[in-house]
C-alpha cells in the first residue's frame, strides 16, 4: 500500500498492526471513484467532507495465525498500546496543525494543477481573482482556480533544492523569514484578512515554480536565458502575487454596510502587497543565481 | 548565504531577546512608548504605534524567564559544539551572564 509524504503521517511506525486505519484518519483514498485523479502514481490527495471511516478492526483478523495464546494475547495488547498511542498523537498533531485544513490545501486534481501552472507563468489573461466561496467556506482548490493549493509549492520546493543543488535549509529558511515578516506587518496594521498562516505559506511557496522555470532556462540556455526567464517569471510572478493578494487585503470596493475591512490607512496596506511582489524576484534572483554564472 | 535553520533560531532568540530587554521604566516611557500612553482610541482603530507597544508588553511578559532559559541553554550547545579553549568558555557565560542581567 502506497503511503502519503512521510511529513504527515507521525503515525507510521507505529501503524503496523492496522495500516488502513491510520490511512482513514488523514486521507480518504477516493481514486476508485474518480479516476481521472491519479496525476502521480504514488500520491491520491482527497478531501472527504463526510468525515473518516472508523475502521480499527485489522488487529483481530491477524490474530488468527497465532495457535500459542501467549503470542496472540501479546499481539492484541501490542495493538492496543498502539492504538492508544496513535490517538495521544493524533491529538496533539490537532492542537498545533488543524489537519482540517491542511487536507483543504491538498484537495487538488490535475485539471486544476495545470490551470494553476499556467496562471502562475501566464496570468496576463485571466479575470476573474476572487476567490469563490461555498456558504462561507472557502471553496477547495478542486473547484475553484483562485484557491491557493499547498500540493505544488511543496513539490516545486522539493525538486528545487533537491534537483537543483540549491542548499534546503537555505531556501526554507528564507520561506520562515517571509511568512514571520508578512504575518508580523498584517498584525502591524489590523489587518483583519482571513489569511491564516497556511495561506501565506502556499502564496510564498509559488515562487519555487518560477525558480524551477529559471534554473532550466539557465541551464539549457545558458546565462542569456536564464536572465530572460528570470525576468519573465518574476513578471508573471508579480502580477500574480499582487492580483491575489489584492482581494484579500486590501478594502474591496463592493464592501457591504459599513464596510468590514480595517480603518488602517489602505496606502499602507498598498505597500505591503508591493512590498511582498517584489521582495519574489529578489529571493528567486538571490536563490539561484550561484547556479548559473 | 548558507541559513541553516540552527542560525535563524538563534537570530530569532536574539532578537527576541532585545526586545523583551527594553525596560519600561526607564526606557519606554521616556521616549513616548510605555503602555500607559496607549489608552484611548476605543473604536477599531488601534493604529500601528499602539499594535506595537503592545508586542513589546507581550513579548516582554511572555518571554522574561525564557529567554534567559533559552539562552543559556544555546550558548551550552554553542560550547560544546565549537571545543574552544576555556577563555572561550568563560566569554561565552560571561555573554548569556550579561544578557540576563538585562531582565532585571
């Protein structure tokens, strides 16, 4: 049984005894069902809203191959430790990472992987940025475009320092540095958003794609394409970052009663999603340029 | 630039450091920033001063004995990694013994 990336899924060592069940509690393999979902072999994201189906009876069928009573006495009190042990960790995951959410940002098919991809490198033509919304949920990426995913900045982030050669910790840490100034300046300036700090960390993550698109430029083409490509994805970037952030920053116009957005000055807030597109070009610039001389 | 994540922790426990380190009394309130100056305004409308007075009472009473914890408890990692001679040793303490007594 294929298993999810290894950063959400604390419970495996200890999931030997009832490997599906701890699959129900993070992810719902819903590829059976939808077919056309399998972009990558080894990864099937799904977002189930009916809630995980409780199933923990995989202990009691193994039991059966034990004839000695010791062993399976052992065996059910191995599985029951582990259980225990798998809830205390299940819990305390859910006091500092709602994985609620963290499903939301993975709830993503390939029709809207590459529709992404394309607004992230060509957004000159799309119109419509607001991010649509479900009875006051925000919509999950499957069926909205606007909707930031997690799914492809953690893979761009994975191939690039990776693949790439770049230092890992170089580059997270830089993400670190960017979500702690971004959530700092928003409190700053009572900004009341409904970015929580997952948002920020999928907007801040799109500029690993562009960095990819960079490096190979540079790479194929030589030191000419690379600054061709880097002017190009730091354009598309930037266009990107400031029309998606604009929606959820700045004062809509179309605000209803007395407006719900801060009091703060707005050219303040004009600055800080200034500030966030152009600090993108400057990292990928930064991250990068070592490779091609 | 090589970041490891080593580093940021320490940069961000400094810094940390440095603000729960401004004192109220005698510093704060000279320059116009203590926190009974930032009364008033009871509509929504804190403005960016206030938000950061604020912070600093925040990370001051959040972080008072932490800091100095964590401090002490990264300058012994610091020792044992680097295996520098004993004044080495002696300046490093004297260093987390300095910024501690910043607290009082």
């Amino acid at each position: 049984m294929d298993l999810p990336h290894q950063g959400f899924r604390a419970t495996k060592q200890r999931a030997r005894a009832a490997p599906s069940a701890g699959d129900a509690v993070l992810f719902d393999d819903t590829s059976s069902a939808a077919p056309g979902m399998n972009s990558q072999g080894f990864y099937t994201p799904a977002y189930n809203m009916a809630g995980p189906s409780n199933d923990m009876q995989g202990a009691p069928g193994v039991n059966n191959l034990f004839a000695d009573p010791m062993a399976s006495a052992a065996m059910m009190y191995g599985s029951s430790l582990a259980n225990q042990g798998k809830d205390m960790v299940n819990k305390e995951i859910n006091r500092f990472m709602s994985v609620n959410k963290l499903k939301y940002f993975f709830a993503v098919d390939t029709r809207y992987v590459l529709k992404k991809l394309m607004i992230l490198m060509f957004p000159y033509t799309h119109q419509d940025w607001e991010v649509r919304y479900h009875r006051d949920t925000p919509l999950t990426p499957r069926q909205d475009v606007n909707a930031p995913d997690l799914y492809i900045p953690r893979n761009s982030a994975m191939f690039s320092p990776e693949v790439l050669g770049l230092c890992a910790s170089t580059a997270l840490v830089w993400i670190i540095i960017e979500v702690l100034v971004m959530l700092l300046s928003l409190y700053l300036l009572t900004v009341h958003s409904d970015l929580s700090t997952f948002d920020l960390i999928a907007y801040s993550g799109y500029k690993y794609v562009g960095m990819i698109f960079t490096v190979l430029c540079g790479l194929m083409f030589g030191s000419d394409g690379y600054y061709v490509a880097l002017a190009w994805s730091s354009c598309a970037l930037m266009f990107f970052i400031v029309r998606s952030l604009k929606m959820k920053i700045l004062p809509s116009i179309s605000s209803d009663s007395m407006g719900m957005g801060s009091n703060s000055k707005p050219q303040l807030r004009l600055y800080i999603t200034v500030a966030t597109a152009v600090f993108q070009p400057i990292i990928i610039y930064w991250l990068t340029s070592h490779l091609v001389r | 630039m090589a970041f490891t994540l080593y580093s940021l922790i320490q940069a961000a426990l400094l810094c940390i450091n440095a603000v729960a380190v401004l004192h109220e009394e005698r510093f704060l309130s000279k320059i116009g920033w203590g926190v009974d100056q930032s009364v008033g305004g009871f509509g929504d409308e804190p403005g960016i001063k206030v938000q950061l007075m604020n912070l600093i009472r925040s990370v001051r009473t959040v972080m008072r004995g932490a800091c100095y914890f964590l401090l002490c408890t990264f300058s012994h990692f610091r020792q044992k990694m680097a295996k520098k001679k004993n004044y080495v040793t002696f300046y490093q303490f004297f260093y987390v013994f300095n910024l501690g007594l910043c607290h009082i």
